[in-house]
C-alpha cells in the first residue's frame, strides 16, 4: 500500500528560492530532473513556475515577515486591496512616493468604483492591510495631524497584535551623578545646545503593554567606556544625546530579534527628529504619534517618572551615606530600577493612555518613597524637561519658560522699550513655572491646561505692554 504523503505549503520565501533554483537549471535539466532534486512534485514546481508573476509581484517591496508566511491571508476587502496593491507597484516603479494618506485616498476612490460602500479605509484596516501585505509606511494615521487618534482608533491599530507584542519607547534625559546639594546648578536647566554633557545621559526605555518584556535600556553619554560587561546598552555621543543614526541602528537590532522569535510587533514612538519616518523593517510595524494626538504615551504619561523617582531615591541613599557613585554604578541603577518596575504599573499607564479601560495607578508608593518624595521634590524633578537630542532650526516647540529666560525675555523689553516694566510679570511668570513642575510631578493635565490659560493671559499682558 502506498502512503500518501502531506502536502507541504510554501512561504513565499520559499517559491522565490524554488524559482531562482529553477532558472539556472532550467537550460540542461527536465523539469522532472529539477523537482527530484528539489524534493517535491513535479505539479508542485509546474503551478510556481506557472504562477511566476503573482509570487513575484507580491514580493516587491514587501519584508521577511510577509515573504515567510505560507499563506497569504486576505482581509475583507480583498477586491479593494487587490487593486490598490497593482496601483502601488505602478506607483513604485515610477519612483513616486507614497504616504498613508494617500493609500487610503486611493483605497476610497477603488472602493467607489467597485460600488463597496461599506469600506471607511480606517487607520484599523490601513494598519492590518501594512501588516499583511508588510508595507514599510510607519506614520500615517486618519487625519493630517493626528488629533483624532482616540481610545478606539488605538484599538483598532493594535487589534490584531498580542498584548505581549505591543510596544513603547521614548527617550529622557538625566543628570545622573546629580546629588540633592548640587541642583543650583542644574535647576531649570534644559540643554538644548548640547551643554553639561558630561553631568547627563540620555535613556531610551521601551516595553510592551503588559510589562513582561522590559527591553534593555540603551543609554547615551560623552564618557568613554571600554568595559563591555555593562547591564544595558550604552553609546558615547559627544553632547550625550539621541541621534538619528543610533535609534535606527536600535530599530534594525530590535528588527532582527523579533524576526529570530518569529513574531510581529507594533511598536509606538512619539514623533522626533531622530524618529525615521521612511525607516524599512521586517518585523516591526513602527507607528509614529504626533504631538497632537489626544492621548500621551505610557512611557510619558508616567513610566519614565516611576524611572527617575525610583533613581533618584537610590541616589539620595548614596548621599545620606556621604558616598559618590561612579559611572558604572549608575548604570546599574538605572538598569535595576527599570526591571524593577511591576508589571501592574506599566499595564495601568498603557490603559491611560488608551489601550484598555483605564484603572488608577498606585505609582508603587510606600511610605519610605512617599516620605522621600515629600522632602525632595525639587530634586526629584529637576531634568523633566531636559533635551535628549539637537533640534532642527525651525522646528517648532512648546515654550518652557524658567527663571533665567523669564528674566532675559523681560529684560529685551526693557531694553526695546526704555523703560522698567513692573517685577509683578517676572513674579508670575516664575511662579508659573514653579506650579508647572509640580502639576508635572502630580500627572495632573487638567491643572496644566488650566495653568497654560493663564501662562498665555500673563505673556499677552507683557507683549501689550511691549507695544505700548
């Protein structure tokens, strides 16, 4: 009796490797030859020849991810899709280059030409289709900027990912071998021109939704190190800061051991200029937040805090022994405050900001920690806005007022006017500032969109009176 043997399904990865095969031995050899050879059926090698074309269209600019699945599953708008896929290879060929929006424009005008009016090309199915068909346009959401993005719109971009495989990173800076009697010369500091490099490190963080899989946090500093038994990933950077080139040499990393796991992840950032937008990956879908969307991220709306408070707590510790801590020791530090970090904590700031129902965080307080932050609040904030890489020229961005700019902007004018202007300006403005890092520490947005409102009343009052 003969034993039917399984049918075995090929990746598309597979097909393309049989066809090359193929090719250079198709001039001396049968294909009955080449199939022996191959290990598989005459019939079989005869439909992938037969069906060149599709295999080889399906595989234009499409990643390892999509080439190594063995089925090509199609979503509901199959005919839509289909089509759309077509009009981006032409577009390709062409040298065009495509966006989100215009996918999904495109897709809309396909769907009424196809009289399927059902199809809405929301940021949901534009996200599985990327995913399915493993297009490398990482940024593009419904609108032009990004306000729209709500709780469901987010469900709908991580809806056909587990919630071990959705992602977060950001970057924060840190004056690291700051010590509670040293903060006159780092308060309000923000180092946009590359300053204190030697006091600072910038740290990228990233986890997924339900804190079980707390990637290595990459560091940044100007300090030379030749150890390589380090706890983290650490880079030299003269101004200890983020640059495009690092974070894509991360991304590419990260790319490559999803790809060895065989999984395939989303992985939100905020936008940056050292975030690539036209970055190609295998394995990740990189989604790109921007700075109008409704909601933060986790890893700002509270995560990097827990970080840095837990940091500092190990800092001020050090300093009621009298004991400097080393370079090598911070790294440690910040290594173990973060894989110290409850699962619990990081499920809770990922539901705040929009994926899940949202439940109070405890912020892991006990009354050691409360006591701490009680007494050394300043200390504990003291870098929440410091810069983590150079900005463009022009590149707009939120205006951060501290004591030494309050001073200079009035000082110019009281230099353009001639005359003195009333210190009640300058004291409301500090006294602004000084609310604003504490409703910062306390994570309350309603109380920072109230004291913008009157930010905006006290510097309108000042711009009056400068053109008078």
């Amino acid at each position: 009796m003969a034993f039917r043997t399984k049918r075995k399904a090929f990746s598309f990865h597979d097909k393309l490797k049989i066809l090359q095969y193929y090719d250079k031995k198709s001039q001396d050899y049968k294909k009955s030859q080449i199939a022996a050879e191959l290990e598989i059926p005459v019939s079989t090698l005869s439909t992938i020849v037969k069906y060149r074309a599709d295999v080889e269209n399906r595989c234009k600019n499409i990643s390892g991810a999509y080439l190594k699945r063995k089925k090509n599953k199609s979503g509901k708008y199959v005919e839509i899709e289909n089509v759309l896929i077509d009009w981006i290879v032409s577009m390709n060929a062409q040298n065009i280059p495509l966006d989100g929006p215009m996918m999904k424009q495109r897709a809309l005008e396909i769907a009424k030409e196809l009289e399927v009016y059902d199809f809405t090309a929301s940021s949901g199915w534009y996200s599985r289709f990327k995913q399915r068909h493993a297009f490398s346009l990482n940024n593009d959401f419904d609108s032009d900027d990004g306000s729209d993005l709500t709780y469901e719109s987010y469900q709908e971009l991580v809806k056909d990912y587990e919630p071990c495989d959705v992602f977060n990173a950001d970057e924060f800076g840190l004056f690291y071998k700051l010590m509670p009697n040293d903060m006159s010369t780092t308060v309000d500091k923000i180092c946009k021109d590359g300053t204190m490099p030697e006091e600072r490190f910038t740290v990228l963080a990233c986890s997924n939704s339900i804190g079980s899989e707390k990637l290595p946090l990459l560091i940044i500093g100007n300090t030379e190190n030749s150890d390589k038994d380090l706890p983290c990933q650490y880079q030299v950077n003269p101004k200890s800061w983020m640059t495009k080139l690092a974070f894509t040499n991360w991304l590419y990393i990260l790319d490559e051991y999803f790809e060895i796991q065989g999984r395939l992840v989303v992985l939100f950032v905020d936008e940056s200029p050292v975030h690539p937008k036209d970055i190609i990956l295998n394995n990740i879908n990189l989604v790109i937040i921007p700075p109008e969307a409704e909601h933060e991220m986790p890893m700002s709306q509270g995560i990097i805090k827990v970080i840095k408070q837990n940091y500092r707590i190990k800092l001020i510790e050090k300093y009621k022994e009298g004991l400097a801590v080393d370079f090598k020791q911070c790294l440690k530090y910040l290594t173990d405050v973060f894989e110290s970090i409850k699962a619990h904590t990081i499920q809770s700031y990922f539901k705040k900001s929009g994926f899940g129902d949202y439940y109070e965080v405890d912020d892991e307080d006990d009354e050691y920690k409360e006591q701490i932050l009680m007494k050394y609040q300043d200390y504990l904030y003291v870098d929440y806005e410091l810069a983590t890489c150079e900005v463009e020229k022009g590149v707009n961005q939120e205006s951060t007022f501290t004591d030494n700019n309050i001073k200079e902007k009035v000082n110019k004018i009281i230099i353009n006017n001639g005359e003195t202007i009333d210190n009640k300006s300058v004291t409301a403005l500090q006294a602004v500032n000084t609310l604003k890092h504490y409703l910062k520490s306390l994570d309350s947005e309603n109380g920072l969109n109230n004291l913008s409102v009157i930010e905006s009343i006290i510097l309108s009052s000042i711009s009056k009176n400068n053109s008078m």
